[in-house]
C-alpha cells in the first residue's frame, strides 16, 4: 500500500483508501545459487523493532533484496556466547568463508557489501565457521543499509482508466503537480518531476491499453509491461504510479513492496480515482494514496498491521510498525490476536466504524475524536485503513522519514 517492519508485499484497506566486501576475488565462472530456506521471511533494510518470526529463521536463511553498491550491516543479539557465528550470504559470492561479527553494544554486528550489477535476491543466515546451523538463538535481527543513488525521486503518473478529473474538477496536469507536493510534504524527499504518461502512448505495449478502456477490478500484474523502456530517461528512471478506474477488492490504492520481490524493477503502484460506488474520489485522496502506496514500495508498512496483513505473509509475530515514534492501535493488534485464535475476523469494531461514517456528514467531530481514542495512529500516513479516519492531511514520523530516505539510496532510479 513497523518491532521490525513486515516486509508487505500486497496492502489493503477495508473501506476506500490504500557484506565489509569480500577481498577475495571470486572466479567467473563460480555462480551461486540461491539455496532453498524455510519460509518466506525476509528482511527490509533500516526498519528496527522486533519480529520473532526472522530471530528463529536467521540460523537457517531469511531472505534479503541487495542492491549494487550498497553497504549494510547485520545487527542481532546473542543469549548464547560460547559459539562464535559468522553470517554467511548465498545468492552470490560474497563473505566467502563467512563474514566475522564484531561486539556493537549489546548486539553482534556483521557489516557486508556484495558485488551484485542488479538489485539480487539473497539469503542471509548466521552459522558457526564450517556452516553448519548453530543451536544457540538469535534475538533483534535487524539490517541496516545505505547505497549510492539519489535520495530523491520522480514520478510517472499513468493514466491507464478513463481520467477527466477528480470529484473536486482537478485535471491530470494540476493532479500530477499536487502529488508531487505531497509526497515531498510527508516524507520530506525532493521530488525532482512528476511526468504524466499514458499507458496507450507507452512505445512498446501502448496499443495494448485503449484510449476509453475502463479499468476496474485491475491488479498490479496487468501493468508489468508498463515498466518497460518509455525511450526517455527521466520516465525510465522514475517511480510509476497508474491510476485506474478501480483496484480489485474496492481498494482505494495497491503497491509491492520493493525490498520484497524478486523483480530487479521497480513496480508499478496501483491508484484508483473511484470508489467501490464507482463515483469519483477528491484529490486529496488520491494524493494520500500515492503517499501511502509509495510508503509501502520504499519499506514502510502500515502502523498496524491488518488481518490480511498477517494472514497473507503468514507471518503471525508482528502486529506493528515497532517504530517508537509511530503509536499503534490496540484495538486492531487484540482484533488480530483474535483471529490468530479462532481464524476469523471479529466485525463489530467495523459495524462501529461504519455507523461514524454515516454520522460524519452531520456531526464530524464526535467521529473524529471517538475514532481517534480507538486508534491513536489514524493520522499517520501509514494507517492502514484509509478513510475511517476522515482526514486528509496525514502525516510521517521522523524515523518513517528516514526509513524512506535511505532506502531510496538502495533502489535504482
């Protein structure tokens, strides 16, 4: 669309939204591969916090996205001294022998830096100097990392639906100039363009996307092609945001989380400019939808994770952000506890979210300020359920910000 950051793939909102490089030279033709780990876990580079399900997987692999160029550190914490570990790194020929971890406060520190030419898949895991799986556990893994490209970013906004203007009469052209506006607000990044394309125009698979087609229902795989070359530099080199009519399941916006996929690409992000009503949406939602999605595509995740967060990844030990600058809602992390007990969603709290919206119209402020004392981080750009909170104007916090910044510097563009 934070304990450690849950690596997000696919974001949903329930009403309208949203190795030090090794000195040894490998051979050519030595090619490694990527090895087959237990489980999806994976790690995004500098989101802290606790997630229980990577401390258990990183003696035996937990995936990890590493980018050219990029410099990183492995951070984990130790009951067990006796065995001194080494982090190993398959996917490609780095640490060969393993890398050494040095004492960094509490923790254990192993600091990498790959030669990889594109953005490569790995897995990192922590074993004894032969490889072999130590007995001992491993607690508050995390990775941090910083690489060699712009921390600021531009913006090719796709009109692949049939697009006039927004419910409050904004064209494409000003729409394109107030994103911009917000993205760079919220997370404080530069935004050096916003391109508008259209996905009919693009040079290779335009004829593929009719002038009038209406796109609703749409999913992010039926744009793939749309990352491929537009013949000019900046649009090549900028984030792609496509907006549509409708995103499946009535989601007000969709976008992967980069550090969490295979593509060596950045992907497309999904926006819709209706609702499930098929009625048209204000600018401001819209903008804030960009803003959410290119949050999740630059490693931030919601601020508390959804029902379909958890039960997508299946990964069931984290409930929040786990950022100490970003509140959560209790109300969701024990609606949640709920369904990991009795696998099913408990649906009052959202009859109640339901009845406020349809008091709004006439009383907003009791809406807001009941609502607010449910979920602390409604405000919060990151919240995951977009318009129960009424407001458009949200918010990042510094370490969101800064979780943004760096990845930036990791993600080709």
């Amino acid at each position: 669309m934070i304990f450690l950051k849950l690596a997000i793939i696919t974001l949903t909102s329930l009403l309208y939204l949203a190795c030090t490089e090794s000195s040894v030279d490998v051979e050519d033709e030595v090619k490694e591969t990527i090895p087959t780990i237990e489980g999806n876990f994976s790690l995004t580079p500098n989101v802290g916090g606790l997630r229980e399900s990577v401390d258990v997987h990183v003696n035996t692999g937990i995936w990890a996205k590493l980018s050219p160029g990029g410099r990183y550190s492995l951070y984990a914490k130790t009951d067990s001294l006796e065995v001194e570990s080494f982090l190993f790194v398959d996917g490609v020929k780095c640490c060969e022998g393993g890398c050494r971890g040095v004492r960094d406060g509490d923790s254990l520190r192993y600091d990498f830096s790959c030669k990889v030419d594109e953005p490569t898949r790995v897995a990192l895991s922590l074993k004894n100097k032969n490889g072999k799986v130590l007995s001992n556990s491993f607690h508050h893994v995390r990775l941090d990392g910083e690489g060699i490209y712009s921390d600021h970013l531009s913006l090719n906004l796709i009109v692949a639906g049939v697009f006039d203007s927004t419910a409050d009469g904004v064209i494409i052209d000003i729409l394109s100039g107030k994103i911009g506006l917000s993205v760079q607000k919220i997370f404080d990044v530069w935004v050096d363009t916003v391109y508008v394309s259209y996905a009919k125009d693009h040079p290779i698979v335009g004829s593929l996307y009719l002038n009038n087609s209406v796109l609703y229902d749409a999913v992010i795989d039926d744009f793939n092609d749309l990352r491929d070359s537009w013949y000019e530099s900046g649009r090549n080199t900028a984030f792609n945001i496509v907006l549509v009519d409708g995103v499946r399941g009535d989601l007000g916006g969709i976008g992967r989380f980069y550090f969490d996929t295979d593509l060596a690409k950045k992907d497309v992000l999904l926006v819709s400019f209706r609702n499930s009503d098929r009625m048209l949406v204000d600018s401001k939602i819209i903008q804030m939808v960009v803003a959410h999605e290119l949050g999740h595509v630059l490693g931030v995740v919601h601020t508390t994770l959804t029902k379909d967060d958890l039960l997508m990844e299946g990964d069931y030990s984290l409930y929040e952000d786990g950022l100490v600058d970003t509140p959560y809602c209790q109300d969701i992390v024990d609606e949640n506890k709920e369904i990991l007990k009795f696998q099913a969603l408990k649906k009052q709290q959202y009859r109640d979210v339901l009845a406020l919206y349809q008091v709004k119209q006439n009383k907003p402020e009791v809406v807001d300020s009941v609502y607010e004392r449910i979920c602390p981080d409604v405000l919060n750009i990151m919240y995951p359920y977009y318009e129960c909170s009424f407001h458009d104007d949200r918010v990042a916090s510094p370490m969101q910000r800064a979780i943004v910044k760096k990845n930036l510097t990791l993600i080709p563009h």
